[in-house]
C-alpha cells in the first residue's frame, strides 16, 4: 500500500507523531536522519509495524507521499545554539524528490523565522519548486509528552501555522486527522515561538523552584508543603516541583546564536538548572558528613537514572553528572533501573543493584533520582541507611528531601 506521510527523523518527536498516524490508520514510512533514540518501547514499536509503519532507507519513498514532516533532532551545538545539521539534511533528501502539491511541516524545535528563511530556500533550490505556490509548507510544535498515558496525541489541540492561509489549511486537514482539535496560528513565526514559548516556560518555571528548593533548605521549611498549599489557588499559579537537575529534548532556546536578541530570564534559568546535579552531590556529601561518614569511600546507590520516569531515555539526564561529581569525591557509585540494564560513566560502566531494597540496605546512602511506579517507596524508607529523595515522593519524614 503506497504510503500518505513520510515522517523524517525517527527520534523523540518524529517517532510518536508516526505512532498517532499508524494509529488513526494513515498509511506512514519513517525515514532516519541520524543515529536516533526516541522513547517508545520494544512493544509499542511492535505494534506500530504491525498496524503498517514502515522504516524506509530508500529516499525515494519521501516523493511518495501527499505529507511529509521534518521531525530532525536540533540539538545545542558547541556554541549553545541549535544545531540545523539534521534539518538540513533531511530537507536536501526530501528537495531533490519533492512532487508538486505536497505539503511540507517542520516539527522540530527551532528559533522563530527558520522554517522560511532556512528550510524554505532549502527546499525550493533543491526542487525547483515554489513554497506556497507548488507546495504547502508549514510549522507545528511538536508537543510530546513523552510516556504520558494523560497527555495523548489525540487528545492534544496541535497548533500549526502556514507559510500561506492555504499551506496553513493544507496542515490544519492533516492534523485534524489525528487531534481532537486544531488551533491556527497567524503564520510560520507565530508557530515557532509557540514552541518557544512552552519550552522555555518548563525550564523557567523549574528554575524557580530549584532556587526555592536550595533557599527554603536553608531557612529550615518545607519546600513540598509549600507547593502543596500553594497548588490549592485556582488562578494565577501552576506547580512545579524541583529536582535533581532537567533532562529531555527540550532544550532551553535563549535565541544564542540569534543576531540581536537574547532571553536573559532564559539565560538565567539554565544556570539555575544546570547548577542542581552539584547541589545535590554537596547535600548527599554534607548528609554522609553529618551521619559520620566521608564521601570517599562511601557506597552510594543512585535510583532511577532516566530523565523521566518510566521511561528508558537517558537523554540530558542529571544522573550523569551527580555520578561524575560523587566519582570525582572518591564514592563508590552503583545504580538501579529497571529501565536501564547497563549504565555507563566516564566511558566506565556503573555496577547495576539486581535488587534495589537489597543494594539500599547495604549503601551508605541512597539517592532517589526518578520516581518509577514501580519503586515501592515506603519499602524503601524503612530499608535505607540514609535517603536523599530529590524528588519529594516519599512518605513525609521518611528521607532527607531535596
């Protein structure tokens, strides 16, 4: 059966938008731009094969189809801003086989004016075809909520925004295949800030947090008490919760790299964020000092070493460096996961707990990282010498909280 959407780039956006397509039973070919991971697991990428999602290597299967959506990686490069190699790359593959009447999006986080003033040329030189007038092209955030059972596609309004009204409709009816709701943003540039808007207001709104969580240590208060109080007001205020440090995909975007602006409050809470794997490593120090013990020589088991919980993505993930920093101070570091079964470090595999209740028994001190369902944390409580829960899950006065 000849496909309807290629899908480019098989990683953490491109791989859930195929699942939703497969699902809604629109015939999908995925097309790898690069050395991908996304976040669905070995039986959800089963079940996507056998509903006909079909990963192609043939290019030629990108000029098949009546949609194709760019969904490249764009990490931070070297000088903090996000790294087109992977956009560009797909473009020039899906220019030189582009038909007339396709409709082009981007899904990838980039910065506002990207998908006119860099895809776009891309696309038509390779093509020899005119955006908005042979083909429709257009930008949707991608909003995935990877590992959500609330937060659905299907379920999620898709925000998209066309380089022309007609691209912007020609989206809108491929969307409106696979959400409840589509919302239409005025263009291109109004779409991509959407995106840049809701990942930066993650990051800055856990920044907050984090800071509150260090001051509120200090001052001898209850940081989750607080947060449980303040999430009963029905305006003006959304919760989030600190933790040991923020990992994922979405990265923060403060325009580095852009010509005439940055965000500085962005700026900012990248500093905040990116200081809490060191905070976290000088508590479990000072909890061990307190306790009678040196964190040299120390046995400390980290639990949960993913970015999020129940899933086994280990992409940005702050147990990497909390690992690095408590090697660099002379601790012996072993983990639990039971969605990583080998771990390493410092190009060092990190020794991995079979039993999690047995390895905190025998730890000096155990770290609570991510919260899987399926740690039993009361167990865990009773059974740990010493317990720093970075998360706020377990029983009120059963650990040491971030």
């Amino acid at each position: 059966m000849p496909a309807d959407l290629a899908v480019i780039g098989l990683g953490p956006y491109g791989l859930p938008l195929a699942q939703a397509a497969v699902a809604a039973g629109i015939a999908t070919v995925g097309y790898a731009t690069g050395p991908e991971a996304g976040s669905l697991s070995p039986a959800e990428l089963r079940r996507m094969h056998s509903a006909g999602f079909r990963p192609v290597t043939d290019a030629a299967q990108l000029g098949r189809v009546r949609t194709a959506v760019i969904c490249a990686p764009t990490p931070r490069g070297a000088d903090g801003a996000l790294d087109l190699t992977q956009v560009e790359s797909a473009a020039r593959t899906l220019a030189a086989r582009l038909r007339p009447h396709t409709t082009v999006i981007l899904e990838s986080p980039v910065l506002p004016g990207t998908t006119e003033e860099f895809l776009r040329p891309l696309l038509e030189e390779g093509s020899g075809l005119r955006a908005g007038r042979d083909f429709h092209l257009a930008y949707a955030p991608s909003r995935v909520d990877p590992g959500s059972r609330d937060h659905t596609p299907a379920g999620t309004p898709k925000v998209i925004g066309g380089l022309t009204p007609a691209c912007t409709e020609s989206a809108a009816a491929f969307y409106g295949r696979l959400t409840d709701k589509v919302v239409r943003a005025r263009g291109l540039r109004e779409a991509e800030a959407v995106q840049l808007l809701e990942t930066n207001f993650r990051h800055v709104n856990i920044a907050l947090v984090n800071e509150m969580a260090v001051l509120c240590h200090e001052l001898g208060v209850d940081l989750w008490d607080v947060i449980r109080c303040a999430e009963t007001k029905p305006f003006g205020f959304q919760a989030f919760r600190p933790g040991p440090g923020v990992g994922g995909h979405g990265v923060p975007q403060d325009l580095t790299g852009h010509a005439t602006r940055t965000l500085r409050m962005v700026e900012l809470a990248q500093q905040v964020n990116s200081r809490m794997p060191r905070y976290v490593v000088q508590r479990a120090a000072t909890l061990l000092n307190e306790h009678g013990k040196s964190a040299r020589g120390a046995r400390v088991l980290l639990l949960g070493v993913t970015y999020k919980p129940d899933l086994a993505d280990l992409q940005g993930t702050p147990a990497q460096e909390i690992a690095t920093r408590l090697m660099g101070l002379g601790a012996a570091v072993s983990y639990h996961d039971p969605y990583v079964p080998a771990w390493s470090v410092l190009d060092r595999p990190v020794p991995r707990a079979d039993s999690f209740y047995e390895a905190a028994a025998d730890a000096d001190l155990t770290i609570l990282l991510q919260q899987h369902r399926t740690y039993d944390l009361q167990g865990l409580s009773v059974k740990a010498q010493l317990l720093l829960d970075t998360r706020g899950a377990t029983p009120t006065g059963a650990a040491h909280r971030l």
